[in-house]
C-alpha cells in the first residue's frame, strides 16, 4: 500500500475507556492483519500544565478505511465520527487547528501502593483531595484510596486518570 493511501479518523468511545480500547485494537490488528499505521489517544493540557485524556474519549487512528476496519471499531463498541454516514477523513489542516490539543500513543499512569495522590477530576465529589493509594486495579484501570473526610479516613475508587501523584508530598 502506498503511504497516500492511510487516512486520519476519529473514533469515539465511552470516557476513560481509551486505553482499554486501544488495548483490545492492537490485539485485533495483530489478529487481522489491520491496515492500521498509527493509534493515539486525544489529550488535552490543564490550567497546570497536566495532560488529560479529552471528555467524550477520543482516539485518532491512521489508516486504510475498510469494512473489516468498521466492523472492528463497532464490535470494540467505538464509533467514527463521521459527516453523514461516512466516516469523517480528518486531514492535516484539521489536525494542526485542533487547538491545544497534544497527542500521544497509548500511555499509562504509573502508580504504586503507598503514593500520595490529588483527585484532579474537577467533578468528583472529592476534587482536590489528597489521599494515599491503597489498591489499584490495572484491568478497571482504578484505584481505592484513602483519603481524611469528616474527620475519619474514608475508602473510595478514582479512575487513575483523575489522579496525580503529588511529588512534594
């Protein structure tokens, strides 16, 4: 196939799910012999200078749109973003306008137990607090940490994409 041939897509799926999907993509590639050049997962820097994954879970991917290409994106529950019924080629204008956008390839967090952490997810019930890293589980891709609130410690579950370790801490 000729380099002209690989178009850009946006797929969307359920928030904090991008991993997981890009994941289970790269299995299907492997498996189907996917014309697929490149995967990354949509980003976006904060007030602080932090990158998150972009609300709604995006993922652009490069590559030679066929019906065994769409079928795997449906049954991965994906969808393509898509003017009418096709999917939507986004070319390079589009990509370089994409304002404050930062692109990487599928990246995770590292936490260990025992790390002090802030809940950054401004809509978390517990935004901004600081609690410690008791458990983690990679396949939900959360962890249970143990924060102080109304004066006694109390456990709860954050999707380790809404924490960050505190360095200084």
């Amino acid at each position: 196939m000729m380099q002209d041939d690989y178009k850009y897509y946006l797929i969307q799926v359920s928030s904090n799910s991008q991993n997981k999907f890009v994941k289970e993509l790269n299995q299907y590639i492997i498996k189907y012999q996917l014309e697929i050049q490149e995967i990354r997962i949509l980003t976006v820097t904060n007030k602080k200078g932090e990158v998150q994954n972009i609300p709604g879970g995006y993922i652009l991917i490069k590559c030679i749109l066929g019906p065994r290409i769409l079928q795997t994106v449906r049954e991965l529950r994906g969808h393509f973003v898509s003017y009418g019924k096709e999917p939507a080629i986004i070319n390079e204008q589009d990509l370089e306008s994409m304002y404050n956008l930062q692109m990487i390839k599928e990246e995770t967090k590292k936490f260990n137990i025992g790390d002090t952490v802030e809940i950054i997810n401004p809509n978390d019930i517990f935004a901004t607090f600081k609690g410690v890293i008791s458990d983690i589980n990679e396949e939900k891709q959360e962890a249970t940490l143990t924060i102080k609130a109304f004066g006694k410690p109390l456990d709860t579950k954050v999707s380790l994409q809404d924490i960050q370790v505190l360095e200084d801490f």
